[in-house]
C-alpha cells in the first residue's frame, strides 16, 4: 500500500494515515493478516517523524484495526469490535448525521444525496 500524506493541510499526519488505513480495509486493498510497513520503514519512506507513525498504529490497535506481533510486525487485524452494538450504532449515526448535515448546508437534495451514498457505498465491502 502507498501512503500520501499532506504536510501542509490542517488534518494531522498521523490522523491521515490511520484514515488511509482504515480506508483501505474497508474497500479490500488490505485484508486480515496483511503486514503494513514497519514504523521504521514508513517513516523514513514519508520522510515524518517516527512518532507519528507510532501514534498511527496506536490509534488503529486501540481501533481493532490492527494487530502489533513483537518481533513480527504490525498486521490488519480480523474483523470483528471489542465495542458492543449499540456503541457502535451510536458512533455511526454520530457520523451520519454529520454527513446529512453538511449535506444540507451544501444545498444538495434529498434524492441527490441518496445517489452520492449509492455510488460510494458500491466501492466498499460489505458483509452479506
């Protein structure tokens, strides 16, 4: 997987790269049990800090999205949350209601909306 981090935008290094990670399981490019660089190794490739990349891989290991192996390396995790339905019900709707509320504010239609989530959501993987 190639990462791309943006030094000059306002969201933070280690924030972009655990969304490209989570992103990546989340479409298939990255499957249970698939290595992901060293935080040596993706440091020096990103030319960052090794600290953010550490922060990084913390963040998605608290997640769930990520399994640390001494001496192995740092795996995707299987599928699967430590947090109970409803918590995670609740953090999805947070997010939804964030996306239909900026929705709004960008003028787009109810219909026009719908399309939009269709199309994106045909790019994702889906449990049956």
């Amino acid at each position: 997987m190639e990462f791309e981090v943006n030094t000059s935008g306002r969201e933070p290094i280690y924030r972009q790269i655990a969304s490209q990670v989570r992103e990546a399981v989340a479409r298939g490019r990255l499957a249970p049990g698939d290595r992901l660089p060293s935080v040596r190794e993706l440091s020096k490739s990103l030319v960052v800090n090794p600290n953010t990349i550490a922060r990084a891989y913390t963040d998605l290991e608290r997640e769930g999205v990520l399994n640390s192996r001494p001496g192995l390396g740092v795996f995707i995790a299987p599928p699967g949350s430590e947090l109970t339905r409803p918590v995670r019900k609740k953090r999805i709707i947070e997010r939804i209601d964030s996306l239909l509320t900026e929705a709004v504010h960008l003028d787009f239609t109810r219909h026009e909306t719908q399309v939009l989530i269709e199309e994106r959501m045909s790019q994702f993987q889906w449990k049956v």
